[in-house]
C-alpha cells in the first residue's frame, strides 16, 4: 500500500452503532417468551374449564330422569328451539332486545322457504317462565279486527295450538283491531268464536306494520303447554275486507310433512336450578342432551367487539407489534388450530359425547373463545349428555396487552439508554484515540527529526489506547538513543 494513500473505511462509531442493531434481539426474544407464557395461560384455561365441566358432570352423572322428560319422540316433530332470552324483552315489536340476535334462528314457514303472501318467520325464546315468539309475516294486504264482530276469523291474526296439562287441546286466537297491543282469546273448536268471551289475560303481545306485512311479538306462560310441550302456530290471511273469507292458512309443520304440532324444546328447570346452585360465575355453562338439544343454560359472554386500547404514546408500536404476530402466525399457520365459531361448537359436542373430554379454541362474534366439553354418564355407564363450559380469553388478551406495552416500554427504553451510553462512549473513545494520534504526530517534524522523545498523553491509561500510548512512547525514546547515537558517533571514530 502507497504511504499517503487516501484509505476509507467505516469509523470506530458507526461500527458500534452497527454493532447496536443486536439490540433489536431484545424485543424478538421477548415477543417469544410472551407468546409461550400466553400458550401456557391457554393450556392453564382448557385444564380449568374441563375441571369445571367435570365437577358439573359428577352432579349430573346417573340422573336419566332429568334427560327423559321428553315423552314423545323428537324425531316426528318440528323442534321450535326457544332459546333463553337474557335480555329485557319488552313487548314491542321487536326482536332487537332479546339479546344475541343471531342466535334466535328463525324458522320459515310457507311456500318457498317464507318469501309467498302469508308466509312467516318464527323465533322463539323463554325467560322466567314464559314463552315469547316473534312472528315476522308477510302480508301484501293488511286486514284488521271488526271490534264489533263477534266472529274472530274474519281479519288477519295468529293461531296458537298445543296441548294443555290436563291433555286437552288448547286455542289461542291472537287479533288485533289496529297496529299496537294484542288481545287473546280462547276459542272453539271451529275456530271462530271465543269460548268465554273473555280475553285471554296471560297471553300478551304487540303487533306493528312492516314493509312486507306485520311483526307481532307475544308471549305466553310455559306451564299452560304442559308436559308433553307440544306447540303449533298459524298465520290466517284475510285478504278481502268485504266478505273478511280467509285466503290461506300458513302453518309449522314438520318436516315430514304430517300434519302435527311443533316441538318446543327448552331449558329444562331441574337441571337450570342445578348449574345456578353451583355458582360458577364468569362463565357460559351449558347442559346439552344426545339429541343436540340445549336443556339448560347460565351465563353469558360479552362477543361483542373489545374496547379499543387506551390512546398513549405506546399504540403504534402496540399495534405494529400486534399487526406483525398476524403476519407471523398467518405465514406460519399458527392460527391453524383456532377453530371457526360452528365447527369448534359441533366438534366439541361430537366428542364429548363419544365420550371424551375435549377443549379448544374457537372464534366467536368477534372474540375468540375457549370451549370446554364433558360427557354425563348414566347409571348404566352410558353417556346420556354433556356439560359444555365457555369463557373468552379476555383475561389472557389483556394480560397480552398490557405485556406488550410493558415489551414496548422497556424495549424503547433500553434501546435509548444503549445508544446514548455507545454514542457518549464512543465519542470519549474518538476524542482519546484523535488526541493521542495528534500528539505522536507532532513528535516528528516534517523533516524526520525528533520533537518529543515521549508521549504525555494516556500514558497512564489502564486500557488498550493507554498500552498503545505507551508503546508508541517507548518506540520513541529508542528512536531518540539511536539518533543521539548516531550524532555522537564521529565523535566516536576520531
């Protein structure tokens, strides 16, 4: 290499500030651990959630009689699931209420699954011992009660049929003289006058127009259906408001075709009263039977979207960090095993009653839920049920939040503090290795000869540059004895 020749390299402090980027293993690692303290949290909720399924079992275990309280067949009716109603349900005309909104599944009666003039959609639901439906019905010509006719056939309204506990048919006209509260009577068995007269107290609804026709909202007390819980409903359609004849009788019937009532199939009382006396709280208990069904049920989930995060000066790393795991987990199928909202129910209910405990994550609205099943067993050693036992991760995502803020923290923090200290260190460093090359090339003039025969500075530094200090010094007081001898040395010879 050519002395003088222009050399370029990087210096001593971009180096360390490159050296500086392994910093950024920091919050990697960290990122690591969370998710394997979170998959932990995780396996601790599944083994919670069975332990709380099979300490609900062990009550339920040997007791058929609270799944044989059905004494008819399912299999020859149209099962009406009321599902349970943890809303105000306030009669007006409106489903909204009730709770959860897609759960109650409608069922559709008429010709072309519900979309013909008369056609109507069913839900029903049950709350403190009533039964409430929600009757959506289309009608192109809207026909309402003569209050001065006796006659109850003669305008729009709903027929309710069912079987009373003392075994004999029952009759509930539904009528309305104007959109707003219904009355009810019983009637006769040609379903055109009051039995009584009377209306019928207990049976209260509300009735509105819609853009397709009405939706009327009743309900009735459970124990006027009795124990076989049999239930038929359907809309009469006036059209005429002349002659008042009825243009067409739309009814539930099941899908067989046989002319016979619905099933309407509901928490069961005994087995609600038992999960309740447990007083499990911060969960959705559920007891369902081999058919499916869901016989009891305490308890709700919050699926509704999470709050968003409190705005600090942490969101956005918080939320790249969070947008990149999904990246991660996506690119590595990580979420594989998150299972979607039916398919993780139906999976769970498959096994438990083959007879294997079984949890797993699953997305629900928009959370994700962890579901817990454990089969009952009869007296026999036959699986005759299932408890199922659900709770968010809400407590896991917010311990994940609040990591991931912490992760943040003192990534940001230690990452500031590293390179102020490199930046303060590596200047100290430049400022002694600068200082120490200007002295030792003031030591030789531009002719060769000697100024200084030592160095002054870091002569007594403990360090590297201290060593290479005084090595360079020590080089020059031999280079001054060898120039002092060589001045001497005609002296020497003469």
């Amino acid at each position: 290499m050519r002395v003088g020749s222009t050399i370029h390299g990087p210096r001593l402090v971009a180096k360390l500030m490159a050296l500086s980027v392994a910093l950024l293993v920091v919050p990697w690692l960290s990122w690591l651990l969370l998710v394997e303290m979170e998959r932990a949290l995780e396996a601790m909720q599944f083994r919670q959630q069975l332990l709380v399924a099979k300490g609900i079992s062990t009550f339920l275990n040997g007791r058929e009689d609270l799944f044989a309280d059905l004494p008819i067949d399912p299999e020859d009716y149209e099962a009406l699931y009321a599902r349970p109603i943890t809303g105000s349900a306030r009669l007006d005309g409106a489903i909204e209420d009730w709770n959860d909104v897609d759960s109650h599944v409608a069922n559709s009666f008429g010709a072309r699954a519900g979309t013909a003039d008369g056609s109507f959609d069913l839900s029903l639901g049950d709350r403190d011992g009533w039964l409430y439906a929600f009757v959506k019905v289309r009608d192109d010509v809207r026909v309402y009660r003569n209050p001065e006719s006796l006659r109850l056939d003669g305008a729009d309204h709903v027929r309710v049929d069912f079987i009373r506990a003392d075994g004999e048919d029952g009759r509930i006209a539904i009528t309305a003289s104007q959109a707003g509260v219904t009355t009810a009577y019983r009637m006769d068995a040609e379903w055109r006058l009051a039995e009584t007269g009377a209306p019928e107290r207990s049976v209260q609804g509300h009735l509105v127009e819609t853009d397709e026709g009405y939706a009327l909202e009743f309900r009735l007390p459970l124990d006027m259906l009795g124990s076989r819980r049999v239930f038929g409903l359907s809309f009469v359609d006036v059209d005429d408001p002349q002659t008042r004849a009825t243009r067409a009788v739309t009814r539930t019937l099941p899908t067989a075709g046989e002319e016979s009532f619905g099933l309407v199939v509901y928490r069961s009382p005994e087995v609600l009263k038992i999960i309740e006396g447990l007083g499990y709280a911060g969960y959705r208990i559920m007891v369902i039977d081999t058919e499916s069904r869901r016989r009891a049920e305490t308890g709700g989930l919050d699926l509704g979207p999470r709050p968003p995060a409190e705005a600090n000066w942490a969101a956005i790393p918080r939320g790249a960090f969070l947008k990149t795991r999904q990246w991660l987990e996506a690119l590595t199928a990580a979420d594989a095993d998150v299972a979607q909202d039916g398919e993780g129910a139906a999976e769970v209910i498959a096994s438990a009653l083959a007879g294997d405990p079984l949890a797993l994550r699953r997305h629900a609205g928009e959370k994700e839920v962890i579901m817990a099943g454990h089969p009952i067993v009869g007296a026999g050693g036959a699986v005759i049920g299932l408890v199922a036992v659900e709770q968010t991760i809400e407590d896991i995502e917010t311990f994940q939040y609040a990591a991931i803020d912490s992760i943040v923290w003192v990534s940001v923090a230690s990452l500031i503090a590293f390179v102020l200290a490199l930046i303060a260190f590596s200047g100290r460093l430049t400022w002694r290795i600068r200082n120490l090359r200007r002295e030792a090339a003031a030591a030789i003039d531009e002719y060769g000869r000697l100024r200084s025969a030592a160095l002054s500075r870091e002569i007594h530094s403990g360090d590297e540059i201290g060593d290479l200090a005084r090595s360079v010094s020590n080089m020059l007081t031999r280079l001054r004895q060898h120039n002092h001898f060589i001045e001497n040395m005609p002296r020497t010879l003469r």
